[in-house]
C-alpha cells in the first residue's frame, strides 16, 4: 500500500467569452477535451479536464479536476445563455479553487468586471491567468495586473499563452498545492469526464464553427444519434447537426454538398485520432427551429431548462 501523500479536488476556470479558456484547459491537460474556436460561447457546458501533477513542496502527487466552463456574459437574455451562465457559477461555486482567465489583449471589459464582483463572494482561493500576453506589451501587462489586484487581491497572477503553451508550467502546480489532501477522484489515465457521445458531438460542432466561421449563428447544435463499436475494431457514428433556418441548411451543406463533406472529414479525422480506431462518421443536417426550447436538448449537454 503506497504512503504517498495526494492531493485532489476542482478548479473552476472562468472567465468572459474568447478568453482562452478551453485552449488553456486542454493545455494543461495535455490532450483535447474541449472543443476551441474564434466564434465566442463555443464551451456550452461544464466540461471536467483531468489533469495529473507531482508537488514538488512535499513530494506527493495531485489530481487537479479542471472545469472549463461556458464564458460568463452580463446580460443573458436567451435561455440557452442563462442555462450557460448559470452552469458557469454553478462550477465556480463547487470548486476548491478559482481561476479567473483574462484575455490580456482586451483587458477588462464589463464582463471581467461582473465576473470580479461575483468572485468577491467566493470563499474559495482565486487565482488570476492572464492570455494571450503575446500580443501585448510588458508595460500594459504590468499595469493590467496591478489594475485587476487591486479589484480582487488574487493570490497569484499567472502570466501565459495557452495557444503557444507558454507560462503554463507552474499553474497546475500551483493549483493543487490549494487543493485538499484526498485520494484520486478519477482514475489517474482519465483525461476527460464526459460521454464519448457528447465528445464526439462537441468535435463535430468545433468543425461546424471552424469550417463556416462568420456564416451560422453559435445556436447550431450537434447531436449523436447512433454509436456502433463495430467487429473490426472501428466504429459507426451518426450525427444530427441541428439549425433553426433552411437557410441556414443550405450553409452547412454547401455546393453540392461539399461543406458537409469538409466538415465531415476534419470531424472524423480528429475523431479517430481521439478514439484510436477508425471511425465512420455519418452527418445528417436539420432544420429544428424550436432546440433550443427543447428541454432534452439542455439535459443531453448537461444545462438546467430555465423554462
């Protein structure tokens, strides 16, 4: 029986739309749990990164349980932004520790500022990230962390580009040394806690945004309708990738169906990378003017129906 001392428990990462946070997530999970693109809200749930670290201090090892949460925005006037925003605080407030992730370059819009009014009655140790320091100036860095201490005294701000990986190193150390001492609450090989079927859909939906950018609203959802692990070692996939306009059909499919066939092929490239096995991937596009009404839809990516 190992005497080796653990440490375990959740960091919630926060913060506006765009700031980075699932490309830091999956940074410092070292493999891809949730899905990146320029189109702002991409994250609509709380998606749990497991990550696994030494801590140097006492000679243990930790598990720092990541949540990477939907952008939190002030005002949510549609449901599907209200269920997202309140499934954000909602893993803020049952985590052990909070990471607020500021988009450097933008600074501190009034989201930031909402999120940091919100964070004041958190009992939780808060952490500050900084991204995409990058593309800024030291000098606007410097005074950007002043500025946003004095807001809400961080215990440690964070300096990082999680699309370069840069300045990641210490955040995860730095995280489970705040976490509680507590056996494993995963398996220590696990990367992820969530569905095969809701991952592969999130890969697909990452595609949709990628391949037609600016074109489809974010309101586009994919859903996994069949999952076949099949003899020879691969397996089946069929997916309904779900719009509210036949206009909007006719994006996704593309000329002669060539935009369906793009996003499909990218979809399932990844697919089979993730899984490790060949994969058949099977789209299917439809018009279903009332998802996001539809309270299957919010329990299936794991979102509270606000009727």
């Amino acid at each position: 029986m190992s005497s080796e001392r653990t440490r375990a428990g959740f960091a919630a990462i926060v913060g506006a739309p765009n700031a980075g946070k699932s490309t830091l997530v999956n940074a410092l999970v070292g493999s891809k749990v949730s899905i990146v693109s320029p189109k702002v809200q991409t994250t609509r749930m709380r998606v749990i990164g497991i990550a696994m670290t030494d801590l140097p201090q006492d000679g243990g090892r930790a598990q720092v349980v990541l949540v990477d949460t939907p952008g939190i925005f002030r005002i949510a006037k549609r449901r599907l932004e209200r269920a997202m925003v309140a499934a954000a605080w909602q893993g803020a407030e049952d985590a052990d520790v909070v990471a607020l992730v500021v988009d450097a370059e933008r600074g501190v819009g009034q989201e930031t500022q909402a999120i940091i009014e919100r964070l004041k009655e958190q009992r939780a140790p808060r952490y500050l990230i900084l991204n995409k320091i990058d593309l800024v100036e030291r000098e606007k860095l410097l005074a950007l962390t002043a500025d946003l201490n004095a807001r809400l005294p961080f215990e440690r701000t964070f300096m990082v580009s999680a699309l370069k990986q840069d300045g990641i190193g210490d955040i995860l150390t730095t995280l489970a040394a705040a976490l509680p001492e507590s056996p494993f609450l995963y398996p220590e090989d696990q990367a992820a806690d969530l569905p095969l079927r809701l991952l592969a859909a999130e890969v697909t939906r990452e595609q949709v945004f990628l391949q037609l950018h600016q074109e489809l609203p974010y309101e586009a959802a994919v859903e996994t309708e069949k999952w076949e692990d099949r003899p020879d070692g691969s397996t089946r996939i069929e997916q309904t990738i779900h719009v509210q306009r036949e206009g909007q059909r006719a994006i996704v499919l593309g000329k002669g169906g060539a935009k369906i066939k793009q996003i499909g092929a990218r979809a399932r490239h990844e697919l089979s990378q993730m899984l490790e096995r060949p994969v058949h991937l099977f789209l299917h596009v439809k018009v279903s003017e009332r998802w996001a009404d539809d309270p299957a839809h919010y329990r299936a990516i794991g979102l509270d129906y606000d009727p």
